[in-house]
C-alpha cells in the first residue's frame, strides 16, 4: 500500500515507451500495430490515473510526494546549493489533470485510429501523441517549477511536430504548415522567457524551486479542521491545543496521538516523511523556513515582511513577488494563448484535428491556468498581478470571442473560441476563483475536445463528399484519403469552410448530436456542463466585485458577460451553417456519418459534456446538492489548492446569463436561417452597414497578425540583415579587420623584420625546426606564392616575436 | 602517482603523438590504414581520458595526478601537468570530439578531391596532443606553447582543406589568433618573472599569500593590464564579441571536422584559460572587469542570435550561434559565482556536443548537396527521416530545450548571473531574452532545411546516412540527452574545484564595496 501512489512514475513512462516503440519501429509495426501500442500506452495512463484517483481518495486526500526510481536527482550543485530534483507529485490538482489528460487522450488516440488512416506518417503521428502524453504528465505531475517546465517546453515541441505534421504538403500548405508550427514556438518561447524569468527569481528568492515539501501541509486551514473535528470525537482524550484559536498561532504544533515528548519531535521532523510515526501535525510550523516549498516560505515571507536581496538588487519580498508572478504570466499567456501572445493558437489549427483537439483545447494550452491556479498562494498575495490577469483573461475572452463570431473556417471558430474561452479561465485566476477556473478546465476540456473531434468528423466526411462527388468523374483513387487529405483540391475545395457545408444535420445524425451537446455546454445552457463552470466564474466575479469591492471583479463580470453571449451566437451560427438548412455543395450532399471509432468517442464526450457540470453543483440548487453533493470537486480541489473557495450560487446571475445566450443563439438563428446570403458566400452581418464595419475586423481577425508582422516581425528581420550586413560583414568583418588589424599587423611585421635580415629568417626557419619549411612545403605545392609568404613570414614573426622576447630574460637569468 | 613513472595525464596527453608517430610510417597509399590508425589513437586516448574521469577524485578541489619534471628550474620552468574539477571534463570532451572529428572524416569529398590523407590526419593528432596540453599543463610558458601549437594544426586544416576562400580564413584565423597571444605572451612573461616561477599553482597561492602582488589602483594599474594581456587573447580565441569576426570565415571555410573541432574545443580554450587564469591569478582586476565583460558577453549573446538569423549559409548561421552561445558562457564565469562557473563549463561540453553536432549535420548536408545555401534545402526531413529528427533533437539542445543538455548549461549560467552581487539582474534579463532569438534562428534553420515541401529534384534521392555518419551522431544525440536528464556526473566533478576558486576570487559577497582598497596591500 505504501509503494501504491508510486505509480505516478509508470503514468509517464508508458506513454513515454509507447512514443519510443512507434518512433523505431512504427514503419515496420502497420498501422494496426502502432494504433494498438499508442492506444493501449495511454489507456493504462489512464488506469493508472484513476488508480492514484481512488488512490487519493482513500487517503483523506493528503498529498503524496514521489521521488521516481533512476532519476531521482536532477540539477544539483552542491557548492551553489541548487537542489533541484525530479519528483512528482500527486494530490487533488494533479490528480484531476491526470484523468483530463490520460481520459480524453485515449479517446483521442481511438479516434485518430480512423482519422489518420492511411497517412504516410501514421506511426509518427501515434508516437508524438503519446510524447505529448509523456510530457503533459511531467507537467502536471512535477513538485517543482524547473520539472514542469521540461513538460512545458516539451508539450510545445509536440505541440509544433503536429501542427507541422504536415510540412511537405504541396501548393505551399505545407510551408503555411510549418510556418504555423513555427509561429507557435516562437510565441510560446516568448512566454518561456517569462517562465525562466520567474523561475529564476523564484530560485534566488526561496532557495528552491519546490511547491512543497514532502513533509509540508498544503492546506493548513483544513487540516486543522479536520484535527479539531477528531479531537471532538475522542474529548475524552482532550491533549493538546484549545478549540478556538487554532488558525494562526504558532505555539499549538503537534497533536500527539501517542503521547510523544512533542518538542523533540517537532525539532526532528523538519525534511522528514511527513507520516513520523504517532505524530501528526496540524500546521507547518515546526518546519523551519528554509525548508518550505515555495508557497510555505512566501507566506512566511510576507508575515515577516522580510526583505531580499537578488545580486545587489534589494527589494521588499512582496515586490519580487509581483515580479515573478508577473514574469509568470508572460508565459501563461503563451501557453494559454492570452492577449498578447495568443495569435499562435488559431494558425495552430493546421495540425490534425484530433491532436488539435488534445492539445490545442483540452489539455496543452490549460497548462497556463494549470500552473497558475498551482501557484495561487503567489497569486492570491499579488494583488497587481492578480489585476493584470483579470484583465488579460477578460479581454482575451471578449477579443477572441468577437472574432470568432467573423470566422468561416469551422476549426478556426473553435479556435478563437478555446482562446476566448481559455481567458475565462484566466480572469477568474485574476480574481481568485481558482477553484472555479479548473471547474471550467475540466468542463472545458470535455466540451471543447468534443466540438474538435465533432469538427474533424465533419471535416472528414467532407473530404469523403468531396472524393465521392468527383470520384465517378475522374475515376479518383478511393483508397487516396487521410494522408494527402485535400492535397488535390485545395485550391478549389476547402473542406473546412463553412460555406461548403449545410444540412449536415440528416447526413451525420451522431456528428450532429454530439455537437449539439458540445455547442450547448459550451454556451452554458442548462443543465450542460458549461453552464456550471462559468456560472460559478461569474458568480465569483460577481461577489468579488459587488460584495468584495474589488475593481477587477466589476470589469470581469461585465466583460465576460458579453464575453459568453458572444459564444451563444457563434456557436449557434456555426451550429446552423454546419447542420442545419440544405447542403451547399456536392460535398455536403455526399458527406457520410463517420465510422464507429469516431462516433464512439463523440458520444462518450457527449455524455461527459451533459453531466461532468454535476461533479461541482453548488449548494442549495434545486435539490441538486441532495443527488449530487454541494461542491464536491472544490471541496475535493482545496486540499492542493489553498486559497480555493466553494462560490455561492446566484439565481439571478445564472438566469440573467443562461437568458443571454439564448438570446444570442435566438438572434444567430434568425440571422443565419437566410440561406440566400450564405450561398452567395457572405455574411448576413456584412451587408447589414450598421454591423458590417464590426463583421469585417472580426473577419480580419482585428488586424492583430499584421500589427505584429508590422512592429515586430518586420522590424526584427530587418534589423537583422542590417546587424548582418551593414555592422557585422561590412564594417566589423571588412573594414575592420583590413584597415585595424590587418594593415597594423603588417605594419608591426614590417618593423620587426627589417632590422633582421633575409639570411637570418632563413636561419631562424632553419633553426626552429624543418617542421614548419615542411609543412609550408606541402602549402607550397597547393598554394600560391601569396600564402606562403604570409604563412612563413606569419610563423616567423611569431618565431622572432618569443626569441626577441625571451632571450633577455634568459641572459637575465 | 608517485610510485609510478608516468601520470596517467602524461599519458593521454602524448598518446596523440604517439599515434602521430606511428602514422608517419605509414605509406600515404594505405587509405585505410591511415584512418583506423587516426581513429584508434583517438578512441585510445579518450578511453583513457575516461579511465582518468573514473579515478578522478571529485571531492578534492587541488590539481591531481601532477606530474612535474624540471626543465629550466633556473627560471622556475617546467613540465608541470595535473587535473582539477576545472579541466577534467575539458579533456574529455576534447578527445571526445576528436574521435567524432576523425570518424566524420572518413569519407570526406574534400580530403578525396585534395588528397594528402595522411597529412590530414597527422594535423587532426597533432591538435589533438595541442589542445590536451593546453588544457592539462599548469605551466605558463608551456601552456603558451600548446597554445600557440594548436594554431598550425588547424592553419593548415583550413588552409589546405578549406572551401573556397580557405587561405584568407586560415591566415586571419593565425593573424586574429596571434594578436591576441602575443599580448599574452607579455604578460605572462611579467607574471612569471614577479613570482619568481612559471608554475600557475605556486602563482596562485603566492596570490593568496600575499607574496606576489600586482597593484590594482584603477583600471589600467599593473594588474588591470596583465588582466587584459590575458584576456585579450581569449576573448578573441571565445570568441567575445566584437572579436569575432574571425569565426565566421573560419568556420565557413573550414572542412567539417575543423569546424566541429574549432565549434567544439578550440573556442573553450578562451573560456576555460579565463577560469584557470584570469580568476584565480588577478582576482581584484576580474572582480573590476567583470561587469564590463559581462556587458560585452551580453551584447554578443544578443548580436550574435540576430546576426546568426540573417544568414543564409549554414555554418555561417551556425558560427553566429556559437558567438551568441559562448556569450552565455562568458557571462557565467564573470558571474563569479561557484552556479555560473559550473554552469560555464558544462556549457562548454554542451556547446561542444551541441554546436559539434550542428556543424556535423551541416556537414553532412554538403557532403550530399554541396553546396552550405539554406536556400537549395527544403523538406529534407522527408527524404532523410533519420537525419531529420536527429537534427531535431540538436538544434533543440542548441536552443536550449529543458530535458536536454542546452538547458542545463543555460539555466545554471543564468541562475549564476542572477544571484552574482558583481553584476546585476539586468544582465540576467538581457541574456535571457537570448533564449528567445535562439528559438528564432535555430527554428529558421531547422525548418528551412528540413520541413516545407520537399520541391527540388536533387534532394529527392539524397543518399541515405552512412554508418560512420551515424556513429558520429548517435553518441551526441544520447549525450545530449543523458547530461539533460542526468546533469549530477558531469558537473560533480567540478564543484569541488569551482568552490574553493571562487572562494579565492570572491572572499565574501561584499567585495564589491572593498573594490577600490583591495589592490593596495603591495
């Protein structure tokens, strides 16, 4: 029992076996093979991750720290005391990252089975899904930040390996491909600077990069609670610490079960399992300081209102604290796709459907609400950076989700709408509702990697249309599909264009109703999933502005208000475009419901995306508590997650927002049931002029990749060529060489050598060794008279230069 | 050692000419016996340079396995060699990529076209034995000679071998090379004659005695210029920005093995003689200095990532990484912390696996094309699935992706520099923002060589990957790996040495107050 949560190293090392299998030998392997490997790697992830889940459960919750077998140290420098260890971590919030991860991943690698039928590189495609799995796993797994930045950068590499998956495709696709990987990349390690950054003051500040400690408390509050609960049941025994003053004092360490001398063991237990026989400690204050993990020491810190130097910087720790929060953030929104950095995310789009689904919206770009809700002691004591996030969050929700009501493409709409959606998450960071924000996670990642696959579903059936449609014409190759998806056509068919599609909704009956599920969570309708999770956001956003007077809270409530009546219509637009009125084409006429290894995960994600919402019901809803327990997943989520809190159910708020997006999707349906304008490819909103000016910037994406190409790309490459050119090669490389050294060393030369006299030279070649006339003798056969003087009067300038030098000193001597 | 006549430093160090000696004999014709000759010494050498690692005691900070024999005891010169934390791993890595240099050049079109094999491989031993010397004696005046050996060697590689414009590479690389040595070579002659002794570690604890001193009252007193006599010599060998402009011609002009070897030794020869010399020997001048050179490592970490992105030839783009990428070790070292010093010499062996690699890669590329123009490449990975993503994996250690080497040297440098009390955060900030351009040339590398749509008729039949091109890559590839995961053996062994160096250098943390009075005890 006690090498149980053990397990967690297996959690990474059989996605990481299974990516190794298929990389060396997944040609050889067949499709089958390498499908069964990926797939099976990842379903005992899963298993796995609820074994750790029940795991956990059985164990009050209480945090397990695993230091993995070979790899146990990682960055160590003694002399510097760096200690910087591999080591994970399992507790509430891993856990449920975990199941996110390993649960949608395998229906992801089933669905892929069929998606990526037939594509030249299937065995790549399987082997970098279970990288990415590896890799997701040590980033939410690790106990320290440097660990899970290994996961971070390497979700991003396979996150680029899949958006370029297909870099060789003609008619330049391939090279927009690649590019797109690149932006990708680039952007993110925009955000890593931030990541580094931060993790660097973190280290200088603390002395460790650790959350916890293996011995340390997580949730001080709780723990005490759940001490005085059991010392009220056995009063008899009465020992230690009197009921009401628990919480902060320092003097009430241990409750001492056994009746040990408390001193001693208090004094012994610093660094140790936390499970020192017969003791169990309530708070962390017998550890010292220093041997905190991060969060411990930065509430200590700021108690003390401790000062710290960083080199000969010295500032109060709370400003640090800001600094590297902030710096935090700058790769949050990089990972997370956040107002600046979040372009990347919808050229993303270019990759796979199914690993767009995986990593682009359920689990990879999560990573930044992930790390900040891991971080919410720091956040929750950095109120500037807790602001700055709010706004980031909300601004990104309400840009996004403007431009998405502009898109055609029907994977660039989900797109724009995982970022908007993705800021949700982020605001409610902002304004402390973390445990709201990882409730919006998981409801997030079921919905939205249902929308992704039910788009790839339609995507492909499509591209089936397309081939049937033209395949009695040109007698076209049917085995020729996934590879070379729409290789042929692209210039006249764009299977992903919404204006091609229509009426989908009898063709694709399972597509349909899956998606509808999706579309319905996602615009928080009740009783979907959505629906809790972002009432519980701007509920939280409610009360930490009307009832907390925080300004964030206001501006959060207002904006992600419109924010989420924006996401009622264009996923009611796309709903209508995709499904519903006539097929628009002969593709769509012809598109077929996908197979059964597609379908199969669609409704297990509908299922999911109905009733996951009901894991978290707040209290005292409809008598909804009594079936399914008041907020249980926060409830769950505060013993890793601090400063989480239960919201409060608001009756006005959710019937004011759930009215909204009906609303929203009322007036989509009114606007997009005129089929007219959408066979003639435009946009009802476009030749409306009230709303035609709005339509065109969200179409054009309000601009935001040309600014940046504009200010920063530009410029960059720009400046490059002149530093290369003009500084470098020119001035430094030329002039510099032939005018400074190149004439001042022959000036040199000339001095030295004209006192001495050809025959002495010759005597000093002589003399020196046969070595050198040797070997400029060989030069002497290739190279021109030119070289070999420069070389001989080289080798004798530098001969000459040691003798002038050292014959004084030796007469000296 | 004392029981045995030879110590097994003496030993690595000559069996490079031992093998030298051996190939002369050879007749030119015998191709083949040539190379395994070449090979077998350098692979003989670097075993046992491992033998050395094991029997390495990393706990014990002070020179091991000396070997001393007098030469000219009169003027306090001699044979004087031994191994500390901070060279150990440099003679590993030297012959280390000596045997990657010599396996590379099996079947190297230009030592084909050009012929005199033998002569090649007698130049690559010969720098083998130069290189070893420089980084195991502690002698000054036979550490100048291997220092300036290492320069015909490699002369006539570039000059002999070289691409095009190989006799204007080969003689700046002598000239730039040159300059800077003889500035050296002054002062080193002022320091040996002060002390009485040639003999670097007897120099050094003179230093902490307070035996020899060189006054340091401003930043051009006595100690300010023999600092810089130094330097100067291995700035431009690092090389430091702006004395760089060396490398670039160097490099593009070099055959693959010399500029694995130039990438991969060579430029540590400047770093690591400021570890060995700089710090230790003028530690008031280094404290003094430090901010402006840190300021100099910067600006070229920075520069060179810029400059390193507008190329359109590959080792050109590759020689300005190495600019930008030695930056970060310079920073490291005048951190003057124990982290940035051991970050600056496992980055060291990282750049040399790293940056060895990429110009194998290169190499290999224009083995098939011949041409180095990114422009003729395009969706290689396609055609040579196997090199592709065994470039993949180099350029991300290059750009330092955490789990691989890159990172670790990077990480550490930066966490040195940030917590040294001589420079400040900012520095930190500037040389972090070079993670970022690093990204940028490097994914502009990769993906101009390897992904895009494989368009051109020449690359579609690219012949496939050797078997010795394979063994070169495959040992970077599990290093670059193994030192991301497992950084602890390769930088334990000079956590000892580092320690008590900086506690030579830096006393206590405060030195940067005292600056001005510390010269003045003379």
């Amino acid at each position: 029992m006690a090498y149980y949560p053990q397990l967690v190293s297996l959690i990474i090392l059989i996605p990481a076996i299974g990516a190794f299998i298929n990389i060396f030998w997944g040609a050889r392997l067949g499709e089958k093979w390498v499908g069964t490997v990926a797939t099976v790697a990842s379903a005992l992830a899963f298993v796995i991750a609820v074994l750790l889940f029940v795991y956990l459960e059985g164990s009050g919750y209480e945090a397990v720290v695993i230091n993995p077998p070979i790899f146990d140290g990682w960055i160590q420098i003694p002399a510097g005391e760096v200690v910087i260890p591999w080591q994970q971590r399992v507790d509430t919030l891993s856990s449920t990252m975990m199941l996110i991860i390993t649960g949608i991943g395998t229906l992801i690698h089933v669905y892929s089975i069929s998606y990526m039928h037939g594509d030249a590189r299937f065995h790549r495609y399987f082997a970098y899904l279970n990288m990415f799995l590896a890799f997701m796993l040590v980033l939410v797994t690790a106990n320290n930040f440097l660990m899970m930045f290994v996961g971070w950068e390497g979700v991003g590499l396979c996150s680029f390996l899949l958006i370029g998956f297909w870099f060789d495709k003609a008619h330049g696709v391939g090279w927009r491909n690649t590019m797109a990987a690149n932006k990708a990349m680039l952007l993110n390690r925009i955000g890593d600077f931030g990541v580094v950054m931060s993790v660097l003051i973190m280290f200088w500040t603390f002395g460790t990069t650790d959350y916890f400690r293996p011995a340390e408390i997580v949730n001080v509050h709780l723990a005490e609670e759940a001490a005085h609960a059991a010392e009220a049941a056995h009063s008899e025994e009465g020992a230690v610490a009197a009921e009401g003053e628990a919480a902060n004092k320092p003097g009430d360490v241990v409750l001492a079960q056994e009746g040990e001398g408390e001193g001693a063991a208090a004094e012994e237990a610093h660094g140790e399992e936390h499970s020192t026989p017969g003791v169990v400690y309530v708070n962390n204050d017998h550890i010292e300081t220093d041997q905190l993990g991060v969060f411990g020491q930065a509430e200590r810190f700021l108690d003390e209102g401790r000062v710290i130097d960083i080199g000969p910087v010295q500032l109060p720790f709370s400003t640090w604290l800001t600094i590297m929060t902030l710096f935090l953030v700058l790769g949050v929104t990089g990972k997370s796709a956040q107002i600046p950095l979040f372009t990347w995310l919808p050229d993303a789009m270019a990759g796979p459907t199914p690993a767009s689904a995986l990593i682009h919206a359920a689990t990879m770009v999560t990573a930044g609400v992930y790390i900040m809700v891991r971080s919410n002691v720091l956040f929750y004591y950095a109120p500037v950076t807790s602001f700055v996030v709010a706004m980031i969050g909300a601004l990104t929700a309400l840009v996004a989700g403007f431009i998405a009501m502009g898109q055609w493409d029907i994977k660039r709409v989900l797109a724009y709408s995982t970022v908007s959606q993705l800021g949700f998450m982020v605001a409610a960071v902002g304004i402390g509702a973390y445990a709201a924000a990882i409730f919006h996670l998981v409801t997030h990642a079921f919905f939205k990697a249902l929308l992704f696959l039910g788009s790839g579903s339609v995507i492909h059936a499509m591209e089936h249309g397309h081939h049937h449609a033209h395949s009695h014409g040109h007698g076209h190759d049917d085995e020729h599909h996934g590879d070379d998806h729409h290789d042929a056509h692209e210039e006249e068919f764009d299977p992903q264009d919404m204006r091609n599609m229509g009426g989908l909704r009898r063709k694709m009956p399972l597509t349909f109703i899956t998606y509808l599920f999706g579309t319905l969570a996602l615009a928080g309708i009740f009783p979907f999933a959505g629906f809790w999770s972002k009432d519980e956001i701007l509920a939280d956003s409610w009360v930490a502005g009307f009832d907390n007077n925080n300004l964030a809270g206001y501006i959060v409530f207002i904006i992600l208000l419109m924010a989420a009546a924006f996401t009622a219509f264009y996923m009611w637009r796309q709903i209508v475009l995709v499904f519903f009125g006539k097929p628009r084409t002969e593709a769509a006429e012809h598109a077929p419901e996908s197979s059964r290894l597609i379908t199969i995960p669609l409704v297990i994600l509908g299922f999911f995306s109905l009733g996951i919402g009901f894991m978290n019901t707040p209290s005292y809803v409809l008598g909804l508590d009594n079936i399914f327990g008041a907020h249980l997943f926060t409830d769950r989520l505060e013993y890793s997650v601090s400063k989480a809190h239960a919201s409060e159910f608001n009756l006005l708020i959710a019937l004011g927002a759930t009215a909204l997006a009906v609303a929203a999707m009322f007036l989509a349906n009114n606007i997009y049931r005129r089929s007219a304008i959408i066979e003639a490819r435009r946009d009802p909103l476009e030749m409306l002029p009230t709303t035609a000016p709005f339509w065109s910037l969200a179409n054009a994406r309000m601009y935001w990749d040309a600014f940046y190409s504009r200010v920063f790309a530009r410029p960059f490459t720009r400046i490059a060529y002149f530093l290369s050119d003009v500084v470098d090669w020119r001035f430094l490389h030329d002039y510099f060489h032939d005018v400074v050294i190149w004439k001042g060393f022959n000036a040199a030369a000339q001095g030295l050598s004209k006192p001495v006299d050809l025959g002495v030279i010759d005597g000093a070649v002589n003399g020196v060794g046969r070595v050198f006339g040797w070997l400029s003798s060989q030069l002497r056969q290739i190279q021109t008279g030119y070289v070999r003087t420069y070389a001989l009067s080289l080798l004798v300038g530098v001969v000459l230069v040691i003798l002038v030098i050292l014959l004084p000193l030796l007469q000296r001597g | 050692m004392e029981n045995t006549g030879l110590s097994l430093v003496t030993v690595v160090l000559f069996l490079p000419l031992v093998g030298f000696s051996i190939l002369l004999f050879i007749p030119d014709a015998q191709s083949r016996n040539i190379k395994y000759t070449a090979l077998g010494t350098s692979l003989v050498t670097f075993a046992l340079s491992l033998v050395m690692w094991a029997n390495f005691d990393a706990a014990n900070p002070a020179l091991q396995m000396v070997q001393r024999w007098e030469w000219l005891p009169q003027y306090g010169i001699g044979y004087y060699v031994g191994i500390d934390g901070l060279n150990m791993i440099m003679v590993v890595l030297t012959t280390f990529i000596m045997s990657i240099g010599i396996l590379s050049s099996f079947n190297a079109h230009v030592i084909q076209e050009r012929g005199r094999e033998k002569l090649y491989y007698l130049f690559m031993l010969l720098l083998q034995w130069a290189m070893i010397g420089v980084f195991v004696v502690q002698d000054l005046i036979i550490f100048y000679i291997f220092w300036e050996v290492t320069l015909v060697p490699m002369y006539f590689l570039v000059g002999i071998w070289g691409g095009e414009k190989r006799v204007y590479a080969a003689v700046k690389f002598f000239l730039y090379t040159m300059a800077g040595s003889i500035l050296m070579l002054l002062a080193l002659l002022y320091v040996g004659t002060q002390a009485g002794t040639f003999a670097v570690p007897e120099i050094i604890a003179g230093i902490q005695a307070g035996t020899i001193s060189f006054p340091l009252d401003g930043l051009f007193s006595t100690q300010s210029i023999l600092f810089l006599g130094f330097f100067i010599a291995f700035a431009i060998k690092v090389p430091i920005w702006p004395l760089h402009s060396w490398l670039p011609d160097a490099h593009v002009q070099a055959p693959t093995a010399g500029s694995v070897i130039l990438a991969g030794v060579l430029l540590k020869m400047g770093s690591y003689g400021m570890i060995r010399f700089l710090l230790p020997m003028f530690p008031e001048a280094s404290v003094a200095w430090a901010p402006i050179i840190a300021l100099l490592a910067v600006i070229g970490i920075i520069y060179g990532a810029w400059v390193s992105f507008a190329q359109t030839d590959m080792k050109k783009l590759v020689a300005y990484s190495s600019v930008s990428h030695m930056g970060f070790i310079v920073l490291g070292i005048f951190a003057m912390t124990s982290i940035g010093i051991q970050g600056s010499i496992i980055q060291m062996v990282n750049h040399g696996i790293s940056t060895g690699g990429l110009f194998l890669i290169v190499g290999m590329l224009y083995e098939r094309r011949h041409t180095k123009d990114l422009a003729a490449f395009g969706g290689i990975w396609k055609a040579m699935p196997l090199l592709g993503a065994i470039s993949l994996v180099v350029v991300l250690s290059s750009m330092g992706m955490p789990g691989l080497n890159g990172f670790i040297g990077e990480f550490t440098i930066l966490l040195g520099s940030m917590g040294s009390t001589v420079l400040g955060i900012g520095f930190t900030v500037v040389a972090a923002l070079g993670i970022i351009l690093a990204a940028i040339y490097m994914l502009n590398f990769f993906q101009r060589i390897f992904m895009g749509e494989l368009d051109k008729e020449e690359n579609k039949n690219l012949p496939k990957l050797e078997w010795n091109e394979i063994a070169v890559l495959v040992p970077i590839v599990v290093l670059a790996i193994w030192i991301g995961l497992q950084p602890a053996p390769f930088m334990n062994p000079s956590d000892a040495t580092v320690e008590s160096l900086v506690a030579q250098v830096v006393p206590d943390t405060t030195t940067v107050a005292q600056l001005p009075e510390a010269g003045q005890g003379e």
